[in-house]
C-alpha cells in the first residue's frame, strides 16, 4: 500500500521464507504478521531509516 502525500508512505508484507535462505534471521522473521494480515512500514527517506537498517549498501 502506498500513498503519495508529501512525503510517501508506504506499508507492506512479505511472506516467509523470501530469503531463500533457511539460515537467515530474516527467513521467518514476517510470518506471524503475513498470517495477521498486518502491514510492516516502508522507509524511504534517511530519517525513517535510522535504527531499522543493519547495514548500507554502497556500491562501487
């Protein structure tokens, strides 16, 4: 779901197992919210993403 306000907001959910990945942290980490029907926030601009990223991809 997205909404394109003045900043935009946006909300999702993936379901399990998207990583591939059975070792990841992340291989299970939306399960419950994805069976809840529950959305997870969106973060685009570097003020949301402060204290959510584990790391920051930089290319080159």
């Amino acid at each position: 779901m997205v909404s394109f306000e003045d900043r935009v907001k946006a909300m999702a959910v993936m379901a399990g197992g998207q990583s591939g990945d059975p070792a990841s942290k992340h291989f299970k980490d939306q399960i419950e919210i994805y069976a809840e029907g529950r959305l997870r926030p969106i973060y685009f601009y570097p003020d949301e993403l402060k204290g959510h990223i584990e790391r920051r991809y930089q290319p080159g």
